[in-house]
C-alpha cells in the first residue's frame, strides 16, 4: 500500500470521525432505539404462548374446546415429539373436540415456550435495521426547510416502539391474532395526528412510511396492516393540514372514524375477506379513528408545552394583542410595538407566497424586539422630537446597547417559554450583520477600528421563516426614510436592500431560493404601496401648518391694530388732560 492509499483511507477515517463528532446525539438515539425494538422482537420471537396463557392440564383428546389457539411461530418435529407446527397453523377450534394430533401440539408448544426462530429472527432484525437507516436518511438529509430539533427525533422513536409493541403483544391475544382484527389496536393514526400537528404534514407524511413499514414487521411481515397501516396514516397527515382551532379535532376524529372504516370494507374485498365479522371490525377501527382525534386533543397541549414545539395551536394563542409581554411593549415603545406589527403582516403576506409557514413568521415577528423596552429611547422608531441620545455617547457604546436588544429578546422570550423556533427567529433577524452606520463613524475615529465589535452577535437565519423575518424587519425599518415611496421606487430599493442581505451572506443558510426572493419583494411592494399610498384631497381640506401660519398672521395683525389703538387712545387721554 503506497503513501497516497494511506492518505486517502486516513482521510476517510477523519471525515468518519468529524461526521459523528457532529451527529453522535441522533447516531446514539437510533442505536438505542434498534436496541429497544430488538428487545422487543426478542420476546416476539420466544414466546410461544399466547398473553392469556393456557395449561396443558386444562385440555384433553375429545374435550369440546372453549378457544381458539393458534400457533404463533413454527417448531419443528424432534424426537421426543415428532409434530411438526406451522407457524400460524390453526391448533384447536372453540366448538370442536380436541383431536390427537391437535392435543400433541398443544403439549409440544407448552413444552418449549422459549424456542427461537433464528431465521425469523434473523429476517426481522435485518429489516428493522433497513428501518432504522430509512428513518435516519429521511429526517437527516431530507430537505424539510428547518432545523430537526433531538426531542422531535425522540418522540418519533417513542411513537415507534409503542405502535411495533402494541402489535406484538396485541396480536398475541385470542381476539387480535387475525389480520383484520389486528387493525382495532393498532395506534399509528394517533402518532401521525400529533407529529403532524406538532412538526407538519412533511414531517407527518416520512413517519407514515416508517410507521407503516414498522407495523409491516411487528405483523410479520403480513400485508393487510401494513396497507390499512399506510393508507390511514397518509390520510390523518392530509386532514389535519389547514385546521385552525382545536375543536376542529372533533370533526377530524369523525373523518378519521370514516376513513377506517372505508378502507377496512376495501382490504376485505381486496383480499376475499368473509364478511361476517368485517361489521365488528369496521366498528373498532371507526372506534380507533375517533379515539385518535379525541386523544390527540387530550394530549396536545402537555405534548407541546413538554416539546416546546410551535404547534398551530400554540401560534394562534400566541396571536393575541392582550398578551401581557405585547401591551407591555405597546406601553413602554410604541414604535417599536407598530414596527413589530408591520413587520409580523409582511412576513405573514410574503411566506403565504413562497408557501412557508405564515403563522410561525408572524409569531416571531411579533416578538422579535421585545427586549426594546429597556432603553427604548436608544432606538429610533421610539425617538420623539429629534431627540437621539445617540449622538452624545462613543459608537461603540452605542453599537453595545443596539447589540444588546437581541439578548434580551432570546432571554425573555426563553422566560416565557416561548416555541423554539420562535426564539430562533429571535435570535436570527440580524443574523450576524454589521451596524453599518455606527461602524462608519467608529472609522472616523479609528481607521483601525474591528468590524466584528460592531457586528450583532447572531447566526444567519436558519429557516424560511426566519429569514423572511430579517428581510421584513431591514425593509420596514429602511422604508421609512424613502422620499416620494412610489411603487417604482419602492421596488429599486427593496431589491436593493434583499441583494444586500444575500451579499452579506445572511441568506446563505435559509433555503430561499431566487424565485422566493423576487416573490418576497413583490409581497413587500404591495404592502408597502398600499400603507404608503397618497389619499385623494378633499374640497376645502387644508394643510394644518397653512393654517398655523394664516393663525399666526391674524394674531400679529391683531396685536399691531391693538398697538396702534392704544397709542392712538393714550394721545387723545394726553390732549384732553
């Protein structure tokens, strides 16, 4: 092997290590988690006897039976018992006399309730594993337009084991060893309710597959659940898309209800399925389907609040001016206050547009400078009578106080808890820009004066949402010292002000591509047209500094006919006395 083989594996073995120095946190949940699912698989795979356990003593040959006991893996023959057992074989039939035969294979599957398959063992183990690969490329490298936050990882995997252990022990009883009657317990519309609500309908849908996949092997590998499984997931991660309020889960858990029921009717006919218990099994589904909105409901909101998740739910509260930080802010820095509320309608206007999230933006626009409040008077939308403080202390000491407001934002909206991505919003709408006008008068000073001590000390946006809130905050703010605010002007100068940012590489990390950006700007300039717009004059409306003036002159005119009157009457008192 030559110097530059040895160099080339060297490097492969670094980039290995540096890969998993950077991701060990979800490299170690998907180890744990194929641990616990191996656990799982192992107990499947040993136990021979059903969770309502029999003894062999309560069975003899001729004896009319009162269960049905099927044979949930195969054993082969050996010596001291020569029956051969079929996994899945029909042993004995409620209402039929014990056979011979039917009775030597209920003593042999009591006489090794421990046995393992090791190729079925075998099999699932490598499928779970494809399992476990599958789940960590599509949340890893699929391009979801955010950030994947650990505990939106971990509640996957919980969701996970609970579905794959909830089949295997289920179907281990005498009413859900079927096929058909496996699909009453199976809880995979639940978890796709949640994570939908919780973290999207993209997101939602990857689970779908996995979730369905994972039931595919708890159901060894049988076809019907895995159908109905996927079939049902897809359609909870669609209807729950554009809901709004949290009752709206009541009529979501009745089209859930629906839709099983529907899909149950169509696997039956599909697969010649008897229909003689299908009633009763499209009863538990529909059952299964309503019990999944009406949990959903029920779990949500501890859900959340223990996730810290930006549910829609949890937006739209947000959403309310009386929120005692918003009147707050409205009280201590009003300007700030409308500025935020003119920030939070073109970021809302403009991700409608680019099909981001406009709830979220809105929410972070709202609350992105609410660390103004202190020392509001430093920023300038809160200045009142040309008053700027600013111009009696050191740029650097300004630039601090300017820089400071990020802080204190991520800090009180961390207090109140507010969503994650909310505070990253926060703590991204200057990502790690420049003061520019504060650096400039530093260089007057100091030629030899660092750009970074003027810098904010954020990271560039790291989402759509996030850098929409930048570019509203920056053209908001910039827009309102543009004279004559034409729609042409307006629009020079918002692209201007968008090509900026990418220059900079602010945009560099938020997914937006050319095409968002040009439909951002034309959000912006509608908006902005609109709020800007000249009213038409109506008759006789005048000018309130015209008629200050005409005030005014009356007033002198008045005083200099009084003048001369006085004089004028002061001469004639003279003359007379």
């Amino acid at each position: 092997m030559n110097k530059k083989e040895n160099n080339i594996i060297l490097n492969f073995f670094n980039d290995v290590g540096e890969y998993i120095k950077l991701h060990y946190p979800v490299i170690l949940l998907v180890i744990v988690g194929y641990i616990l699912f191996s656990t799982i698989n192992f107990f499947n795979m040993t136990l021979s006897q059903t969770v309502f356990s029999y003894h062999i003593e309560d069975f003899e040959v001729g004896q009319i039976a009162d269960q049905t006991i099927f044979a949930p893996k195969s054993i082969p023959a050996d010596e001291m018992n020569p029956v051969f057992i079929e996994e899945g074989e029909k042993i004995i039939r409620k209402g039929f006399p014990i056979t011979s035969e039917g009775y030597a294979k209920l003593q042999k599957m009591a006489e090794s309730p421990y046995y393992l398959d090791y190729r079925s063992f075998s099999n699932s183990e490598l499928f779970l594993f494809m399992i476990a690969t599958l789940w960590y490329l599509l949340f890893v490298f699929a391009p979801l337009g955010r950030k994947i936050k650990l505990r939106e990882l971990v509640f996957q995997v919980i969701c996970f084991l609970l579905v794959y252990a909830a089949i295997i022990f289920g179907s281990k009883t005498t009413y859900f060893g079927d096929d058909f009657a496996m699909l009453v317990i199976i809880p995979a519309s639940l978890m796709i309710l949640m994570d939908a609500i919780l973290y999207g309908q993209l997101s939602a849908v990857f689970c779908s597959f996995i979730v369905s996949f994972v039931v595919f092997d708890a159901s060894k590998f049988h076809v019907v659940p895995f159908l109905f499984t996927l079939a049902t997931c897809l359609a909870s991660s669609t209807i729950v898309r554009k809901i709004e309020k949290r009752m709206d889960l009541i009529l979501v858990s009745l089209m859930q209800a629906v839709f099983n029921s529907v899909v149950v009717v169509i696997l039956a006919v599909i697969f010649n399925e008897p229909f003689t218990h299908i009633g009763i099994i499209c009863g538990g589904v529909a059952l299964n389907g309503f019990l999944s909105g009406i949990l959903t409901l029920a779990l949500l909101t501890p859900v959340e609040l223990l996730l810290n998740t930006a549910s829609v739910f949890r937006l739209m509260d947000l959403c309310d001016t009386n929120a005692p930080v918003l009147k707050k802010l409205y009280q201590t820095a009003n300007g700030t206050y409308n500025h935020s509320m003119n920030v939070g309608i073109l970021a809302e206007n403009a991700c409608r547009e680019i099909g981001a999230n406009a709830l979220l933006a809105k929410v972070g626009a709202w609350y992105h400078d609410v660390g103004k409040m202190d020392q509001s008077e430093y920023f300038t939308e809160n200045q009142v009578d040309g008053v700027n403080p600013h111009n009696k202390i050191a740029p650097s000491l300004s630039a601090s106080i300017l820089r400071s407001h990020v802080r204190k934002s991520v800090e009180l909206a961390n207090h109140m808890h507010l969503p994650s991505s909310v505070v990253d919003i926060i703590e991204e709408h200057h990502g790690n820009s420049i003061m520019m006008w504060f650096y400039s008068k530093a260089k007057e000073l100091d030629p030899n004066v660092n750009s970074i001590d003027y810098a904010y000390p954020g990271t560039p946006p790291s989402s759509k949402e996030s850098g929409v809130v930048m570019l509203a905050d920056t053209v908001e703010a910039a827009c309102r010292s543009l004279e004559n605010p034409t729609e042409e002007r307006l629009d020079k100068f918002i692209q201007k002000l968008l090509t900026d940012k990418m220059e900079h590489g602010q945009l560099d990390n938020c997914d937006l591509t050319f095409c968002d950006l040009n439909k951002i700007k034309l959000s912006f300039v509608k908006f902005l047209v609109g709020f800007y717009h000249n009213r038409v004059k109506y008759p006789n409306q005048k000018d309130p500094d015209e008629i200050q003036k005409k005030e005014e002159v009356v007033e002198d005119k008045q005083d200099e006919k009084d003048s001369v009157l006085g004089d004028k009457t002061l001469n004639e008192v003279k003359l007379n006395g």
